[in-house]
C-alpha cells in the first residue's frame, strides 16, 4: 500500500466520529452475534470495515463469506485497542526495520504497550478468524479473515484465491 493510501486511511479513521455507522448495511450481511462482534470494533475500523464492503460488492456479485469477512477482517485488532501512533508505529516498522518488526511481533502473548502495535498486526488475522469462527462464521469466511494480510500469490491454488484477492484489493483501497 503506497504512503498515500494510508495517509488517505488515516484521515477517514480521524473522521470517522463525524459521519453515522451504517449498522443496517452491517445487520443484512451479519448474524446477530456476528453485529456485536462488528460493534467491538473501533468507530474508525467500522467505518472502514463498511467501506471494504461497499467496494466488494462493487466488483460484482458477492458470495456472503466474502461479505462477512470484508465486515468482519479486522475483528482481531479487538484483542488490544491500539492509538493511532502505535498503529503508525507498527506500519513504519514493517517498512523500515522488517527483521526488528518479526522479532518484536513473534510472540502472540507479548501485549506490552510497545511490542503490542506489531503483535497485533501480525496475528490479528488468525484472532479475527477464531472470534468469526464462534460467532458462527462459514470455513469461507472464516478462511479470508484467517488470511486477509497473507501475501496472495501463496495462495494462488486454493479455491478462494479469487475472493482473497478481491478482500485484499478492497481492505488496500479503503
């Protein structure tokens, strides 16, 4: 994702506060359990969440697991609240100091305050995927939430190759 697309990201998440939840887009996708876990989510990560879904079902027609996991793809990040410099943090790390950045991430139960932004970049996915998992969540959806942030092209044989790469091309732009 290019320094522009997250400087875009990041002013949405800042504005976010300003502009209602679209809950009623969310409920026609999601199973009552599904909304609450919706509704853990951060005020900016909905918005956002909304948004990856609105572009999804733009691209054409949309299997429903595609549709949860595009709602529901970051539900993980639930697991510690983060702020927007820890966040900012974890991105720059990736970028700039990737062997630092898998050394403070690889520890799952590591949640100190500073190694938390790259714990929770890092296995946000495999949470998310437990917490849709309990909420009753199908194996598709379950799956793209499992492996939204994988690099796709490891992927390139599995059957939902072409969902991912739809999630993924959507979660980027929003």
């Amino acid at each position: 994702m290019s320094a522009r697309q997250r400087l875009k990201q990041g002013v949405r998440a800042l504005l976010a506060c300003a502009r209602p939840v679209d809950l009623a887009l969310a409920a026609r996708y999601l199973t009552p359990a599904q909304l609450t876990l919706f509704q853990r989510l951060a005020r900016s990560e909905q918005q956002h969440s909304l948004n990856v879904l609105r572009d999804v079902l733009a691209q054409g027609e949309t299997p429903h697991a595609l549709a949860v996991a595009a709602l529901l793809h970051d539900v993980g990040k639930t697991r510690f609240r983060l702020t927007v410099w820890q966040r900012t943090l974890a991105v720059l790390g990736k970028r700039l100091a990737p062997r630092l950045e898998k050394r403070l991430s690889a520890d799952e139960n590591a949640l100190t305050f500073w190694r938390a932004p790259f714990v929770v970049r890092r296995h946000h996915p495999r949470w998310g995927a437990k917490l849709v998992e309990e909420a009753g969540g199908t194996t598709d959806a379950v799956w793209l939430v499992a492996h939204h942030a994988d690099a796709a092209a490891q992927w390139r044989d599995h059957p939902l190759h072409a969902l991912l790469l739809r999630l993924q091309t959507a979660d980027d732009r929003n």
